[in-house]
C-alpha cells in the first residue's frame, strides 16, 4: 500500500518549502510509502528551480512541469494521471489544505466502508463577506439545478482511493470542473471538516473574478438549466407581448385610443431585446464549450519531468 500526494503548483516558489517540510514530517510518521508528486503549472517565478532541488535530493519527489500555464484542472488532471498509489491525495502547497489530516484521513479508509475522505472548511474565517455570501449562493444553485452533489465549503483536499480515481480518469471532457467530477462519480465519501487556515506564504492567485468565472464554469459543465432558463424567458416575453398586443387592440376598439406613449415603447423594446441578447449569450456559452470539446486539444504538454514514464491524455 502506497500514498501519492498531488501537488499543483503555480507561482508558488515561497510556499513549497514549507509545504514539503510540513507534509515529509507527517508522511514519515505515517510509516507508509509514498511520493510527492509536483505539477508546475507554467510558472513564471521560481517553482521549477525550487522543485528540481527538492527532487535532487529527495527519492519521494516527482514532478511534472508544463510548457505553459494550462490551468489548475488540468494540472490536477495531469497528477491523476501520472500517480503511482494505491491511495491518492490531491492538495495545494499552500498549506490551507493541512497535511495533518493525512493520518486521519488514511484511518478512515482503512477502517471503514469509504472510497474517498474530503474535507470542507467549517467556516470561511478570514474571507471577505460579500465572497462569502456568493460561494454560497454558488453552492446552492449548483445543486439545485445539477447532478453533482458538492458540499457547501468544499476543498479540492481529498484522499481517494485507486477504484474512485479511475472513475475520474474515465471522465474525459476538455472542460473540467473537478469539484463537480468528484461529485458525479459518487462512491462513498466522508466528509472531514476542519477551520479555515490562511496561506503559509506567498498571495492568492483566485481573484474574484476567476472564481466568478470558474463558479459559471462550473454550472454550465454540469447543468443544462441555463438554456431551460432562456427558452422559459422566451416562452414569458411571447405571452407578455401576446397580452399587450390584445390589450391595445381592445383599447383601440372600444374608446378609440391610439394609445400615445413612444418612451414607454422604447424602454420595452430595449429590455426585450437585452432580454433576447442575455439568452443567446447563455447558448453562446453552450456553443464555446461544445466548439473546445471538438478540437480535442491536449489538456496540458508537459515540457520536463524526472519521471521514468509519462501519461498523457487526448
């Protein structure tokens, strides 16, 4: 029985050290082989030098290094792909996925009927209110409208058994979204939960922005319910435009009312038509992802490795 510890990395040359001394220290207590296995994610700081010395001198060290930044899902992708365990952990180098946990989280899968242990922050101590408020209000419509289970506060932090990563594997769309994959595939997962920890070192690369833009990712992946939505708008505008036209009809034929009002007729045609620009923007984004899955583009190119084989995927 083997561990093997993903680690996705970008811009993260600060960081590594203190992760790698944190994480060795645990899995030597744990007296269980393992490696540690290191994505650099196209980094433009000094990442990659920071790993090779790990790698120099530390046997339990691999690495994969893209050509470019290719993202955070596909890094994660290239790490399942290339891991050796039997048991398979994916974590940031942060440090606010604690390493800690890893006993913990071994016991419980070998002890009792679960495929996958993942933890979720109990609270979001330290995280501004208003990004809050949103990724919860994510969490909840992504359930709502989708068949991926994802836990409120969920962290990418997980350790898996080999059976739960092949499942993953087998998914094998362009556009990932892993939180939702995790939750796709099912099998049994225990929930850990544990406080907020801030960074160890080194700033946040999710801006408000990104994670706006990973949330809308992330229901379009999973959810047809957008374009349910835009074909219901066009259903309600048809009805109200129905109704206006009877009630302007009836007006003009019973108190003979050419019915003034040309501002008002405006402000209607401009929401209507913003109304109809919302929806084909919601299909556009259908069609964007359709269009990528078509290329069948690699997910990422690794350009370096200290590994003696190297798995790609098409």
């Amino acid at each position: 029985m083997s561990i093997s510890i993903i680690v996705p990395c970008y811009n993260e040359e600060a960081s590594i050290p203190l992760f790698y001394q944190e994480a060795t220290r645990v899995l030597q207590t744990m007296d269980t082989p393992y490696e540690i296995l290191f994505v650099n994610d196209g980094s433009s700081d000094q990442t990659l030098p920071v790993i090779r010395q790990l790698a120099q001198r530390d046997p339990h060290i691999t690495y994969l290094s893209f050509s470019r930044n290719f993202g955070k899902e596909s890094a994660l992708l290239a790490g399942l792909c290339n891991m050796n365990g039997d048991y398979v952990a994916v974590m940031d180098a942060d440090l606010q996925d604690p390493p800690a946990l890893l006993p913990q989280m071994l016991h419980i899968l070998e002890t009792e009927d679960y495929d996958c242990v993942a933890t979720r922050r109990a609270d979001r101590k330290g995280e501004p209110p208003v990004r809050s408020w949103f990724a919860h209000l994510f969490y909840k419509i992504i359930n709502l409208i989708s068949d991926a289970d994802i836990m409120d506060g969920a962290r990418d932090f997980r350790l898996m058994r080999r059976n739960m990563v092949d499942a993953i594997l087998s998914m094998n769309e362009y556009n990932r979204f892993s939180k939702g994959i995790f939750g796709w595939v099912g099998f049994k997962t225990f929930w850990l939960s544990y406080e907020n920890i801030e960074r160890a070192a080194g700033q946040t690369k999710w801006s408000f922005w990104k994670l706006s833009r990973y949330a809308i990712d992330g229901i379009i992946n999973f959810s047809q319910a957008p374009l349910s939505i835009a074909s219901w708008f066009g259903i309600l505008m048809t009805l109200v435009s129905f109704l206006g036209l009877l009630f302007v009809v009836v007006r003009r034929l019973i108190f003979g009312d050419p019915v003034a009002g040309w501002a008002s007729t405006i402000c209607i045609l401009l929401f209507v038509s913003g109304l109809q620009l919302f929806c084909l923007g919601i299909i556009g984004q259908y069609i964007a992802k359709i269009y990528a899955e078509t290329k069948h583009r690699p997910h990422f190119i690794i350009s370096e490795s200290n590994k003696d084989s190297i798995v790609n995927i098409h």
